[in-house]
C-alpha cells in the first residue's frame, strides 16, 4: 500500500525499525521542551500529514518502552486518522507516573500503525439470534 505524507518536520519519514515491525516511530516535532507533569496531557505534533487511501485508518499508538519506563502513553489509544483527515498528525501523550516527564523536539513518542477496516451498513432487527453466552458482559466467558 502506497501513503502519501508530507513532512514539515525536522525528521527523516517514520520507517520501520525492523522487518516484522508493524509500527512505525513518530518523533515529537516542537520548539520547546514540554513538561508533562504527573496526570497531565498534552498535544504533541509531528509535523506529518497524510493522505491515507480509502478503507485504511493509521492508528496513533504507544510505545512500550515509554509505558512501561517513564509511565507515559497514547491517552486514546488506539487513536484513529481517518482516511480523509488531512490535517497534522498529533498525539496526546499523558503522564501517569508520580513524576514530571519531559518531552524534546525529535523524541519518540508513539507508533504509527495501518489498518484496513470494513464499512458497514445496518440491517435493523426486533431481536438478534440467541448465543450461549447471551447477554453477559465483561468477564462472562469464563476465567479460562
């Protein structure tokens, strides 16, 4: 699959890291430091901006070693681009660790992944076919 991007960054284009990687580094694209103190968030840009085909979303992800480290990580994560986005790729990063965090222009901050997705349409019903499981929610299936 072919993306167009344009980069206003200061950046090379996000590439894989490794052969089997499914996601790419974004870099935080800023002037300044920015201090995310502990439950704080904020908007990162990256200075990208794509044109994603249709039937493909990117998803903003984190990264672990930010998560598991420093307790920083994509607050909606995954976040969806739409395929008619064509604004900045920017990230929002949240700190949930008990210290202050800082961020610098060129960091990594999150992974950039492609999915495919299906578009559906409704087929509206009075009632839906019935399951074992039925209507139990979370953790009805079992502890296995």
């Amino acid at each position: 699959m072919k993306v167009k991007i344009v980069n206003r960054s200061k950046y090379h284009l996000p590439s894989y890291s490794t052969d089997g990687s499914a996601g790419m580094d974004l870099r935080a694209n800023i002037e300044n430091d920015i201090a995310l103190n502990p439950m704080e968030r904020s908007l990162i840009p990256t200075g990208l901006y794509l044109e994603i085909p249709t039937g493909y979303e990117a998803q903003v992800r984190p990264r672990s070693g930010l998560a598991i480290k420093s307790g920083i990580t994509v607050l909606n994560s995954p976040g969806t681009i739409d395929a008619d986005y064509r604004g900045e790729v920017k990230v929002i990063l949240v700190n949930f660790s008990d210290v202050p965090f800082v961020i610098s222009d060129g960091d990594r901050i999150a992974q950039l992944v492609f999915s495919s997705h299906e578009t559906v349409s409704w087929l509206e019903e009075v009632i839906l076919k019935g399951t074992r499981r039925g209507d139990g929610g979370f953790g009805s299936s079992g502890n296995n």
